[in-house]
C-alpha cells in the first residue's frame, strides 16, 4: 500500500482524466510509476554498459561527458 500527497493541480488534472477515461486514479498512478521505474532501471543499466566498456571512468565522470550531470 502506498499514500502520497500531490500537489492540488495534479490531483485536480488526475481527477479529471479518470472522470474522462472511466479508469481510476489509482490506475493512472500506477501506470505512471510502472513507466518511471521501467525508464529508470533502463537508465542505470546503460550507465553499467557504458561503466564496462570504458573501465576506470567513475559513473559521475560518464554521466557528465553525456550531459546528464546536473
């Protein structure tokens, strides 16, 4: 079970697509993170590849040379 806040401009704009698509907002959420985690753990698996075929450079290193540093 999770429970999380959102800010009032985003429950109101989830509010309105469930009401919209006649799915849920719980759907919605859950879909939402389901595409985060899947693009994320993409993320940190490319990061690994790029990690071993270019050993010796640390992973804030790689990050910046790609512009993904902040």
């Amino acid at each position: 079970m999770l429970a999380l806040r959102l800010p009032k401009h985003i429950e109101k704009r989830l509010e309105r697509l469930a009401t919209r698509t006649g799915r849920t907002k719980s759907y919605y959420a859950k879909q939402a993170i389901v595409e985060f985690l899947e693009a994320e753990e993409d993320y940190l698996l490319a990061l690994a590849r790029l990690e071993r075929q270019r050993p010796g450079i640390p992973l804030e290193e790689l990050e910046r040379r790609l512009g993904l540093a902040d």
